[in-house]
C-alpha cells in the first residue's frame, strides 16, 4: 500500500505538493473525476520525485515560448487590414507588428511546402 500525500502533508516537499496541485486541477478542468485527477496527479509528483530527488532543477520561464505563442495567435488574427487593432491588443509597435507578421508568413511557407533537398 502507498502512502498518499494527505497522510504527510508537512513532510512533502512543498514544490511537488504544488506541482499535484496544479495537475490535480488541470486534469479536473479536463472533465476527469476530481479524485482520480488527484490519484494521477500524486502519481506524476511522486515519480518526479523518484527520478529528479535530489537534483538541482532550474525551470525556465519561458519568455521565448510565450512570445512565440503570441506571434501565432497573431498571425492567426491577422486579417490584412487589422494593423491598428492587433498593435494595440498586444501592446506593439506597427513595426513589430509587421516584422511578427514577416515571421510567420516565411514560418507558415515552410510547414506548407516540402523541403526539395531533404
């Protein structure tokens, strides 16, 4: 029988308590039953636990991967007459806005095509 986190609550690290959390309501919001979303959830922190206990984990932020987020959902909303709107929706100038736009066409010609030389 495992132990589950409820039966320790001040000996668990308080990283992976927040982790089971943020998966427990995730999975939730998902449409799964609240008590196997907490099941699983114990289940992700304590094999992460398992594997990485001990090591000196940096995460990132990931700025980049925001910023690219939010270059697609522009070039989603991009319109070809919407330059003004887009510019003060995400806070950026119409320069900014075209080099995004620029980007993303070049990005989207790419997924599209075959690469010849592959």
């Amino acid at each position: 029988m495992t132990a589950s986190l409820d039966h320790f609550p001040d000996h668990y690290p308080e990283i992976l308590a927040d982790l089971k959390a943020i998966v427990a309501d995730s999975l939730t919001a998902a449409g799964i039953d609240p008590a196997q979303s907490s099941q699983c959830a114990h289940q992700a922190a304590e094999k992460i636990r398992k594997s990485w206990g001990g090591q000196m984990v940096y995460i990132a932020k990931g700025k980049d991967y925001e910023l690219s987020q939010r270059d697609l959902e522009i070039w989603e909303k991009f319109t070809g007459r919407n330059h003004g709107q887009l510019c003060r929706e995400y806070g950026i100038s119409l320069q900014w806005l075209y080099k995004i736009i620029n980007h993303q066409r070049s990005e989207d010609i790419k997924r599209r095509q075959n690469d010849l030389f592959a």
